[in-house]
C-alpha cells in the first residue's frame, strides 16, 4: 500500500484470505461428529482445494518473472547500440 491509498484493497485482500480460512474451518465443523480420521481426510481435501485455486495465477506471474529480465538486457542493449552510433 502506497501513502494516500485507500485501505479498501488491503481490506478486500484481507478478507479473500479470511474466507479461505473461513471455508476450510466450516469443513471441519461440519465432519465433526464423524470419526477423527475422516475429519481430517476431509479438511484436507478442502485445503488442497483453496491451494489449486491460490495457485491458479501463479503461472502467470512465473512467466512474466522470467521474460522481465530478458527485456531489461534488450532494453539495455538498445540504448546502448543509441548512444554508440551517434558518435
């Protein structure tokens, strides 16, 4: 968050990381009654669920990760082909 921002978008991160917390302990009160090693089988799956859809756009940022570097050193290399051939 930059100064003079509005703390709505921290908010709304906030609370998109509480229901995924909120979805997974939902699951768990609901199986409570059920046997310990079911509990745990379905909280389970639950969460390996919320990580699919966490990791969704991660492949994304990955190839924008790789490919910015690649497009400094053209950047780079540009400017200094610019500033040899004017001499």
């Amino acid at each position: 968050m930059t100064p003079g921002e509005s703390p709505e978008r921290l908010s709304r991160l906030c609370i998109m990381i509480l229901r995924r917390w909120l979805r997974i302990t939902r699951v768990a009160l609901q199986h409570l009654r059920g046997p310990r090693s079911e509990n745990v089988e379905v909280v389970q799956t639950r969460a390996r669920h919320e990580m699919v859809r966490l990791e969704r756009g991660l492949i994304i940022l990955e190839i924008i990760v790789g490919i910015a570097p690649l497009l400094g050193l053209i950047g780079r290399g540009f400017g200094f082909g610019g500033t040899f051939s004017r001499t």
